[in-house]
C-alpha cells in the first residue's frame, strides 16, 4: 500500500512536525513518524566524496523522536536494481544539527554515479511509544573531483617481464659523426702505404730478375 503524500505545510498543521527550516528537501510519514531527510552538502552528493545524511524524526503532536529511542537501520541500495542485498550499511549515531538533537544520521560514500535509494527503518525502545516506520529518500549521485582515471600501464614483451618504453622514452642510438679531416688523414696514409707497398714489390721483382740471369 503506497504512503500518504502529505506536503510540509501539511504535516505543521497536522501537529506531525514542529516548525523546520527552509532547506528541509524531502518529509515523508510512516504510521504516526514522520521523517524529514537532510543530505549534505546541498542534497548533491558526489561519487567517491564523503557526503552527510541525517533525518529529523517526529511523532504526532510534534515530538522529535531521538536516536535513542529509535532501533534505526540505514541502508543504501541502487535505485535501479531489485537486489536483495543493499550496497551499503552506515553505522547511525546521534548528530544535533540546525535546531534538532540526537537526531540519526550518518556519512555516507557513494561508490559510483547513479541514482541511489536510501532507507531508514526503526521501531521503539526502552519506553517510546510509535509504530514501526519505513522512509526512504531517492538520491542521484554525480561524478567526483576523487575519481581520477588510472595511469596506463606499460606493455610487456611476450616471454619477458620487462616493460616496453613507451614511444617518447625510446633512445636512438646513432654512430657518432666523424669530422672531414679524419677522412682527409686516413685517405692520405692510405695512399703511402699504398705507394710503400708498390715500391718494394718493384724492388722485390728487380732481385729476383738479377738472380736469375746467368753468369758469365
């Protein structure tokens, strides 16, 4: 069976809640508790960012119901997806923020973007006196300064563990330039050992040309 949809003004009349503040985003009644749901900062939440969830329970008649006499489970769920299990469940502890005290609330990091359903369930302790109540809150989650996209890694040679460098880390290795008058200084001593080796075969054919002509 759907909840009443009640507006604020409403609600004030009724003698559910007291007078709240202007920024009050969300109220919604189960059973005879109303409940006003604060997501800070600014009801944006951002993915990878702390943000801050509290919600001002009222009974009828205009009491605010503390966390102490409330056995309050928080749970968050994506609102697209009918899991049975949630994505998260915050620890709830008492916070006394704007004119309320002891309200519950906790401090939630929304993992991804995404639309999220936030449920707060409770029932009475010691000696309070209101039904069970279910509320929940639909948030959208937008992108974060903390997500940041991941390095690229280096590839691999195949059959080794070492990391190929990337472009613009590679080394040519070029041979060094030789300057002209190097060349100028081996062309030149090759050109006498050249000549020196010319000479003495010249000398070389001259002896034997003397040894073998015959005596007289």
């Amino acid at each position: 069976m759907p909840r009443p949809s009640i507006s604020l003004a409403g609600l004030v009349c009724l003698g559910l809640l007291p007078g709240l503040p202007a920024q009050a985003h969300k109220t919604e009644v189960s059973g005879d508790v109303a409940g006003t749901w604060h997501l800070e900062p600014n009801h944006s939440a951002k993915a990878g960012e702390t943000a801050r969830v509290w919600v001002a329970l009222t009974q009828q008649g205009g009491r605010v119901i503390p966390l102490e006499e409330c056995d309050c489970n928080l749970a968050v769920y994506r609102a697209n997806q009918k899991a049975s299990a949630p994505v998260m469940q915050p620890t709830l502890t008492a916070m006394s923020p704007e004119s309320f005290e002891n309200v519950p609330g906790a401090e939630i990091t929304f993992p991804e973007v995404g639309e999220y359903r936030i449920v707060l369930t409770g029932s009475p302790t010691n000696d309070a006196a209101f039904t069970p109540f279910e509320l929940s809150y639909t948030t959208v989650v937008a992108a974060g300064s903390a997500s940041t996209a991941k390095p690229p890694q280096p590839a691999v040679n195949e059959g080794s563990s070492e990391p190929i460098p990337a472009s613009g880390d590679r080394e040519t290795v070029a041979a060094p330039a030789q300057p002209s008058w190097v060349w100028g200084i081996a062309i030149a001593v090759g050109g006498v050992g050249a000549a020196i080796a010319a000479l003495l075969l010249r000398r070389q054919k001259l002896s034997r040309s003397q040894n073998d002509s015959p005596k007289l």
